[in-house]
C-alpha cells in the first residue's frame, strides 16, 4: 500500500488503482516540463534566486504547486548551465 493525500488527508491508496492516476502525473509531468523549458531558454546561466522567482511564477502559471526543494534544485541546474548550451 502506497500514501495518497487528499484534501489534506493521509490515506492508505491500493497499487491497483495507480493506473488511473498516471493520466494526472503524466500531465503534471508535462506541465513541469513546459514551465522548466521556458524558464531554462530564458534564464540559463542567470543567478539561482532570479531563476529560482522566475521558475516560480512559471510554476504558477502552469496551476503547479513545486516543492521549495524542486524549485531550489531546477534552479540550480538551470544557473549551472551557459548560455550557449543546448
């Protein structure tokens, strides 16, 4: 048995029942993906904390909520970058 939160709640989930939720983190993943691209293509090699707001708002606007430890690390990876890299 896997830990599920709903609404706040703590709830034993069946691992039958992962495959109706892939849809959901597929898009999740997805909308992560979109928001980390198009901070990357605009910020690469940019300070962490700038990159760091910037991934923020995207996350945002994508209806994300991103653990701080995520956003610090995409951050990071991102201001790793240069600026010429693919």
């Amino acid at each position: 048995m896997a830990l599920k939160v709903i609404g706040g709640d703590v709830r034993m989930v069946d691992p039958a029942e992962y495959d109706k939720d892939i849809p959901r983190v597929q898009e999740h993943l997805r909308k992560f993906e979109r928001a980390f691209g198009k901070v990357r293509r605009t910020h690469k090699g940019h300070p962490v904390e700038e990159i760091r707001q910037a991934l923020l708002e995207e996350f945002e606007s994508e209806g994300l909520i991103v653990w701080s430890e995520v956003a610090d690390d995409a951050a990071r990876r991102i201001a790793e970058e240069q600026a010429d890299e693919v």
